[in-house]
C-alpha cells in the first residue's frame, strides 16, 4: 500500500544481491564475466542430481495405469464425465448438426485452439474434419460466454475432487500458461525471460472459488510473475 515502503524494501534487496554477486565472482570458478559476445556473463551448468526414487516409482505407476495418455484423450475424458461441450450452443435458432457431431467438432476446435497448434494443423491430421468444418464451429458455438461457463464447470469439478488432507488447502489451485507482456526497463517488474527472449512480465490467471454458471464474474486475482 505503500509505495515508498515498497521501493526502499526492493532497491535494499537489489543493493545486497548485487553487492553479494560483485564480492562472489572473483572467487567463484563457475561463473566468469567474457570482454566480447551478446552474452557477457558465461555460467558453467550445475552438476544433474540423480532424480528421486520416488518420481521414478510414480512414473511407472501412471505409465502402467494410462500408458500413451494424449492430451486429446484427457479432454475427451473430462467432457465425457462433466459434459462441458454442453455449454457451447449455437448463436443461432436453427441446429442441423447432431449433438454426438458437434461434439467432436468442439473438442477439435478446443484442442486446437488451447495447445496453439491451430484449426488448419487439427484439421490435417486424421480427426475427420475440415478447416471449413472446424473454423464454422468456432465462430457460431464458441464465444467467451460459453468458454467461462465450460471453465467454470470443470475447474469446479476438480475442487470436488481434490483431497484437501494430502494437498491441503491452497490460495490458489487452478491456473492457465503464462503470457509474456513487454516492459519498460525502469519497471521493477521487469526481468529477462530467458525462454521466450527479451524483458517483460508473465501474467498468469490464478483461480480458487468459481461461482455459479449463471455468475459472469469469476473469484480470480491478476498475478505477476515468471514461471518456476
């Protein structure tokens, strides 16, 4: 709340992990600052730890349980369980598509647009639809309307079904991917993303409590930050 309090805090956190970065490097062997290049400062990769036994024991249970489990399959799953295709319907009096077509049109078109490989890519592979198909149902059955409804249905869905006493309870529980929005500089906010190239911030979409369907408003809060 207070903006003062706010940059004092942050430049003395700035002073100390620069003043620690300047007394570090001379005697650090795995760090060492280059006279010419883009990349000035050259840092030698950490040594790979062994991964957990438990991770690879988790592994072989889900690989056994679903193996060669698709991102599509997953969907298709969730709809079949909470049927959230129900919220897509046409913006249109009249409905010549039969329900079990439309949805799998929708599922396409949802599996398309949500990994950003695209409706023309979707479509070329073997899911027995066009582009033509594909792009008529976007524009008359998916709106934003629709799409927070069907979010709603299944981000509801997983907080029935979390198990609060292995998890526990969390301010956040949902989130979408990240979007990198450019920045100035001076913004303290500002950071150099080496993923996706240049400075900027990551926005995320965090969600605990979603209301009713009928409720446009959602229970969510803007966070910055880049991924972990």
């Amino acid at each position: 709340m207070d903006a003062g309090e706010f940059v004092a805090a942050l430049q003395k956190q700035m002073r100390a992990e620069l003043t620690n970065l300047n007394t570090s490097i001379p005697k650090n062997d795995k760090v060492k600052l280059l006279s010419t290049g883009k990349n000035r400062i050259s840092i030698t990769p950490l040594t790979k730890q062994p991964e957990p036994v438990n991770i690879n024991r988790l592994k072989g249970e889900i690989q056994s349980s679903w193996p060669m489990t698709s991102l599509l399959d997953i969907l298709k799953e969730a709809d079949l369980r909470i049927d959230f295709t129900d919220c897509f319907q046409a913006q249109r009096t009249s409905e010549r598509l039969s329900r079990d077509e439309l949805q799998r049109r929708l599922l396409i078109a949802l599996f398309g647009m949500g990994t950003n490989t695209g409706l023309k890519r979707v479509s070329a592979s073997r899911t027995g639809f066009s582009y033509k198909e594909l792009l008529h149902t976007r524009r008359f059955y998916i709106n934003k309307q629709s799409m927070r409804q069907a979010i709603s249905k299944v981000v509801n869905t997983i907080f029935k079904a979390r198990h609060v006493h292995l998890w526990g309870e969390g301010t956040t529980s949902c989130a979408s991917d990240s979007k990198k929005f450019g920045s100035w500089d001076q913004n303290l906010m500002t950071e150099w993303h080496i993923r996706y190239g240049g400075r900027g911030v990551m926005i995320y979409w965090h969600v605990e409590k979603i209301p009713p369907v009928s409720t446009p408003n959602l229970n969510a809060a803007l966070h910055l930050k880049w991924p972990v």
